[in-house]
C-alpha cells in the first residue's frame, strides 16, 4: 500500500495496514502538500516559484490590504462597516500563477505514491479577522450580522475559486483540499454555537459540495475546544479533522463518541505534551490516541507539529513523537 | 437594587450601550448615585463573568457588555470623581516581550475593566522597562502578563526581576497568565497568582487588592 492509498483507506474507513503519517518536516510520511503561489500581477522578478513551498507575506501589506508584523497580523482593511467596507475587494483566486510549477512539483510525490493535499489556509473566520481586527468581527458578527453575511460569501467564493482553480490545473492529481479556521478558545468556542450554525455552516456546506464534486476531499485545521461543533463537521462531510491540541478533550470518551465518523489528524498535544520533552508521556499519549481515535478500519493520520522555536519543543521530541506513531500504527492486528 | 438600576444591569449584561446610557442618565437626573449606578454595572458585568466561565455565553457577548459598561462609565465618570468613589483597584497589563499575541490579553483587560478596574493596556511585545515605566508613572496595585508562547513566558521572570531591582516589588502584586503558564510555574518566578482564564483573572485581581 502506497502513501495515497494508506490516506485514502483511513479516510474512507476501507481498512489500511496502518493509520496515516504526515511528517513532511521530518521528511517521513503519506502526505505531499502544495501551496498556491504568488500570481504574477504582484512579483516583481526576484521570486522563486516553487509550490511546495509557502508563499506568505510576514513582513508588509498582503494582497488583502492586511499588514503583517514577524507573521503577525497588525493592520486590518476593513476598518469601519462603511466606506472601507464597501470598497473591500477580495483577491481573484484565478489570478494567473497560483498554480505555477504545478506539473514539475507533482511528479516526484506523485512517482512516490503520496498523497496530494493543496494548502489554501484562512477559510472564512480566520480571513474575517484578518480583514476586519479580531474585537471588531466577533462584535460585528453579533450585531452587524447582515454585512458580515456579505463578507462571508465573498470569502467563501475566494475558496471555491480556489477549488476550481485546483481542479482545473490539477487535473485530478489534487487529492485533497486543506483549508483552516481556528474555532476554539481553550474552554468552548469563540462564539455562540446557534449563531456558528446560522452564519458559517452552510458556507462551510457550499464550500465542502464543491470540493467533493470535484473528487477531492477535505482536511480541516481548526484549534481550540471545539467539541460542541464536532458533531456538525461530520454532518458538513469534513473527511479530515486536524487537532493540534487533543489534551483539550478527555481523549478517551472524545474517541468515543467521534471515531469512526470523521478521520482525526492529530499531533503529540503542542500545549503541554510536546513541548514537556517527556518520552513517557509522549509515547503514552500516542498509544492512548491511536487507541481511541483511530478504529481498527482506519481513520487516523499523526502528524507533526512544525512550529517547535514557537512552542518550546525540540527536534528530537518530534523525532520520537514520530517513532511513536509508526510504532503503534499497526491496524491488521486491530482487525484480526 | 431598584426596578431603575435592575434595568440598567440587564440592559448591560445583553450589550445594548444606548439603553445603559440612558438608564445611567436617568438614574443621574433621578439622584442615584454614582456608587449605586456603578454598582449595578458591576453586578451585571459579574453576571456575565460567571455566564463565561459556566459556557452560556461566549467572548463576543463579554465584549459587547464591556463596551455597553463603557457607555455607561462615561455618564458616571465626572461623579464618581465628584463623589470621591476610588476604582476598585488600578492595573498595568502587557503580553511580555517577543510575544506579539493579544487576544487573551485583551479579553483580560475587557473583564478587568468590567470588574471595576482601572487597566492601563501598554499592548503586545512589552519589554520590561516599560513595565517598570508604567508602574513608576501609574502607581498601580497589580502588573498583570501574558504570554502565548513557552518560547516568550520566561521574560515574565525578567519583568519580576527588573522590579525587584528596582525596589517597586512590594508596591505591586503581580499575575500571570496564558496558554503555557500554570500555577507551579507562577510560583516558579515568583508571581503572586495564576489565572487560568480571562474572567477569574478578573476576580483574582480584585480579591488581590482587597482580600475578602
């Protein structure tokens, strides 16, 4: 079984060797993820078009009028909900280059048997703070909810786009689209779940209809307790879930109550495990991980965590983070 | 509490900021005082406080009543000072040095405000001469830090270190908290208290400066 096939049998619960590995930073694993690139009307000549390689502005004014401080986001072009508001235009995804190279970075995974996965982060409420400051939104989405409404589709049209724009020029060799918005605080979720299902899920619904008609699937990054939703991204057909912070849940009954009905791609929790450097404890969450939450049918990809200046973990803890995962990711015992 | 200020308090705790203007204005033109107004400000804040630490409602409804209580602070203001009603207590708060996130810190500041606090915000990325400088300018009863990072969390024991060197430990009380930090570490560095969420930090403050 190649890399696609392992990810594609643990989405679909169609019984893999083994659960998933995403290990890009360490070389390792089942996963190949492309990036969209900087279109040709904002270079100037001096960049290196490569799409396995993010394009993110870090430091300066992004093409959606958001300033940016070391990665930071500090300077929002929505700043009232009249004049800026109005003249707001989001970028045009089908803006010739995103998808340059695309031929070249694909045949090397694609001769390994991986699985491609195209990154178009900051769905709908990340992009909406970036755009309107983070107080400003989540005011605005209780008490401004027509125009957030205008918002949305906009933004969600720009992810459509995306979709296309990767199925145009993937040609089917995109398997996966991977998109984010990081719903938790660390307690519950950042804003009421009645007003989440009002406003963001159904364009989250149009969204995941048209990645699915296009035939690929979905992984979806989001942080935070996000437990009082989970049952509506199954509902949505979210195919991967991404959890960076499983120590959040008791991972027990949350394997309980969710395995086997949406894939979970997970990390060593980036909180408190990871960053301990504790092998004990490392290990322990992995085999307590792979028992709850992956089913012996599939359903589980372990991942990396990349950021690990960012969260006081060291290269060797994610090495052994790694090793953990292959050592309990066995499935055909599982179903003997 | 009478039907005047119960209204207030309501009209608070479900954000609407023009209603609290004009309930504190009539509570004003009918001889409330600024300490009765603010008071019932304060209770509706602290309902809301318990309602975000039990879930029933989220970080939007917390800053909409915060900016409601705000409305209402600007009609009590020139009378509290009149009257000679102290603030519950005054706080310096920043997200420590190298660390540019600001969500947490805020949503401690909007609780703070709402619990009768007095805060001086010095932002994001706060290195510890400015925190000394703010103490020096403000005389505050609390230094309050975040920080996100375990990377940036150790710059919370340099702040405690250059106002120890400065002579200004004993004059502030100092918390911590932030996504990383926990109670073992606070006493770690030396920190008074550790406050695992935005609205505890609130009444943790308060409790600091006047101990039930």
């Amino acid at each position: 079984m190649n890399g696609y096939e392992i990810i594609l049998k643990n989405v679909t619960f169609a019984d893999p060797d083994r659960i998933g590995l995403r290990f890009t930073y360490l070389g390792e694993g089942d996963v190949f993820r492309i990036y969209p690139q900087k279109p040709v009307y904002l270079r100037d000549g001096s960049e290196k078009i490569n799409m396995a390689t993010k394009w993110k502005v870090n430091d300066g004014t992004d093409e959606w009028g958001v300033e940016w401080q070391k990665g930071h986001s500090l300077g929002y072009p929505i700043t009232d909900l009249e004049e800026s508001f109005e003249k707001f235009v989001v970028p045009d995804p089908r803006a010739p280059g995103r998808f340059e190279g695309i031929d070249e970075v694909l045949s090397r995974p694609e001769a390994q048997g991986k699985w491609i996965q195209l990154n178009s982060p900051y769905c709908l409420f990340e992009r909406l703070h970036e755009i309107r400051g983070f107080e400003n939104t989540l005011i605005d989405i209780y008490t401004e909810p027509e125009k957030i409404e205008i918002l949305l589709d906009k933004l969600i049209d720009f992810q459509i786009g995306m979709v296309e724009e990767a199925a145009l020029h993937g040609k089917g060799r995109i398997h996966c689209f991977d998109t984010t918005d990081d719903w938790g605080t660390q307690q519950s979720l950042m804003i009421n779940p009645e007003i989440w299902r009002e406003l963001f899920k159904p364009r989250y619904k149009k969204l995941i209809d048209v990645i699915h008609s296009h035939g690929m699937y979905l992984r979806f990054h989001t942080d935070g307790n996000i437990e009082t939703i989970m049952d509506d991204f199954i509902e949505l057909g979210v195919d991967i879930i991404n959890i960076h912070q499983p120590r959040l849940f008791d991972i027990k009954s949350f394997g309980e109550k969710y395995a086997g009905k949406i894939c979970f791609e997970v990390a060593v929790d980036i909180q408190e495990t990871l960053p301990s450097g504790d092998k004990v404890r490392i290990e322990e969450e992995v085999k307590e991980l792979t028992e709850y939450w992956a089913t012996p049918h599939g359903g589980m990809i372990g991942c990396e965590y990349r950021y690990l200046e960012d969260i006081g973990a060291k290269h060797e803890d994610l090495v052994f983070a790694f090793e953990c995962f292959k050592k309990y990711s066995d499935l055909t015992k599982r179903r003997a | 509490m009478n039907e005047l200020l119960e209204k207030l308090s309501v009209s608070l705790q479900k954000g609407k900021a023009a209603e609290v203007t004009a309930y504190a204005q009539q509570a004003v033109a009918e001889g409330e005082t600024a300490k009765d107004i603010l008071d019932a400000m304060l209770t509706g804040m602290s309902i809301i406080g318990v309602k975000f630490k039990n879930n029933e409602v989220f970080v939007p409804e917390v800053l909409i009543a915060a900016r409601a209580m705000n409305s209402g602070m600007d009609v009590i203001k020139p009378l509290l000072i009149n009257q000679g009603v102290e603030s519950a207590g005054k706080v310096v708060l920043g997200t420590v040095k190298g660390d540019l996130h600001d969500i947490g810190k805020n949503l401690v500041r909007m609780m703070m405000v709402g619990n009768g606090l007095e805060v001086v915000d010095l932002g994001v990325n706060v290195p510890p001469e400015k925190f000394i400088a703010a103490i020096e300018e403000n005389h505050p009863d609390i230094v309050a830090m975040s920080a996100l990072l375990t990377t940036t969390m150790g710059n919370m024991k340099e702040v405690i270190q250059a106002i120890t060197d400065r002579g200004l430990r004993d004059q502030v009380k100092i918390m911590v908290g932030g996504a990383p930090v926990n109670a073992d570490f606070a006493l770690s560095i030396g920190a008074d208290k550790y406050s695992p969420d935005a609205a505890t930090a609130a009444t943790d403050a308060r409790d600091l400066i006047q101990p039930s």
